[in-house]
C-alpha cells in the first residue's frame, strides 16, 4: 500500500517553460507515477525479459547485439520493465473495485458486436437499398463498393468492436435490435443514412481483456483527476504537495 506519496511543484525557472511548451500536465502525471512507484521493489527478471524481446530480439544475445550496435545499456528497459510491471499491478490492485463499477454502469454498451453497414449522402438511393437487401435482392458485399464509409473495403462489414466505441444514433440502435433483421435508413447528425444490419452480438462478460480494459480506465480517471486537483491548487514553485492515495 502506497501511504502518502508526494510530488514536487516546479521551481519557477522549470514551471515557465513547462508552461511555454504546454507540457505542463504530461510532466505532472509522470511525476504522479513516480511517487506512486517510489521504494517498490525491482521487477522479476522474466519481466524485463518479455519486454526486450516484444521489443526487439527473442534472445538475450540478440536483445544485447541490438544495443551494442545502438550504442545504449543492455539494462536500459529495466525502469520500463519496473513501471509497467508495477502500474499494472496497482490497477488491479486499488481499481478493481472502481473498474466493476464501470462494468455495472455502462452494461450492454460494453457488448461486442459484428454488423454490416452501407452509408450514402442520397436519401432515395438509401431506401433503394433498403428494399433491395431486404428483398434479398442483392447483398451488403454487392453494394459496399458503393458506400462512403471504410466498410466499403471490407463488404461492408465491421467488427468485432464494442458498442461503446461507435458515435450516435448507432450505438443506440445497436444496442437495441436484433441480429439478422435490415434496418431502415438511419439519419446521422452528418447528414449520412446508414443500412445497418446486426450479425451478432457477443455480451460482455468481467473477465480477461475487458477487466484490463476497465482497470485502465478507472486507472486514468484517477490519474487525471488528480493531477487536475494539482493544478487547481496553484502552489508556489517548489512546493511539496501530499497526493490522496488511491487506496485510501
């Protein structure tokens, strides 16, 4: 448990070009996470092994020939290794409560979905397709050269992707209809009518790489808002400033 960690303000001279260059907030937070790392111990070796080799070689000798020929220390990822080991391991460790809270609260707009798509400017040629893949006339792969918008890369399907992820009204009807049926057009707020089909809908579940996600987010949530809270407090330059733990 972090007790009490502390950041010091920017002397004057640090503070005016912080400011000038609107770096300012970046080094806070930076400085928010080394107070909160300060006297944990070191990583697992395995640790900073992983992380060499998603960086570069999957060896050490090859990981040690790359920064001979770089001119850097082997050992230089090891403050990377530490952080991030150590960052991750208070996100679990003090946002897990915080990171379900999110789950409850934002419910089905955390299902994953795969639909398909076709978007157009024309609002008569919107209804033409409507009809004609209702009919089955003809199908979104047939018709998404003819779309505005990246699916027409891809036969006019997305996917998988979480709801929440998607701009209005589409996230809304997404979350609403069933898997299968066309949907009249859609009027975005740009001016866009969207043929939208549901293929399939994945609920969202508190487990693997969603839990993470939403450590992640409760973890900046905390993090910007104490670094807001310091700005706010306008100290003088040099001061120390006691951080609110997140376990506290």
């Amino acid at each position: 448990m972090v007790r009490s960690p502390a950041v010091r303000w920017p002397d004057a001279a640090l503070l005016e070009q912080l400011l000038a260059s609107g770096l300012l907030r970046l080094w806070l937070q930076a400085q928010v996470e080394q107070a909160l790392l300060a006297d944990r111990p070191d990583p697992d070796a395995a640790v900073v092994a992983s992380l060499q080799q998603a960086s570069l070689g999957s060896s050490e000798l090859e990981w040690r020939q790359w920064c001979q020929r770089q001119g850097v220390a082997p050992g230089c990822l090891e403050g990377l290794a530490r952080q991030r080991a150590e960052l991750e391991s208070c996100q679990r460790q003090w946002f897990e409560r915080a990171a379900h809270e999110l789950f409850l609260e934002q419910g089905s707009a955390l299902d994953q979905v795969w639909f398909s798509v076709l978007q157009t400017n024309d609002p008569d040629l919107a209804q033409e397709w409507f009809f004609k893949l209702q009919d089955a006339e003809l199908d979104y792969a047939e018709l998404a050269p003819e779309s505005l918008g990246g699916e027409r890369f891809t036969g006019g399907s997305v996917g998988p992707i979480r709801i929440r992820e998607l701009q209005s009204p589409l996230d809304l009807l997404l979350r609403r209809i069933q898997p299968g049926v066309v949907q009249p057009p859609l009027l975005t707020p740009a001016g866009r009518h969207w043929l939208v089909r549901l293929n399939q809908r994945l609920p969202a579940r508190w487990e693997g790489p969603l839990i993470d996600a939403l450590l992640a987010e409760a973890y900046r949530d905390w993090l910007n808002g104490t670094v807001d809270a310091l700005l706010a407090r306008c100290p003088a330059p040099g001061e120390l400033l006691t951080l609110q733990p997140p376990d506290a």
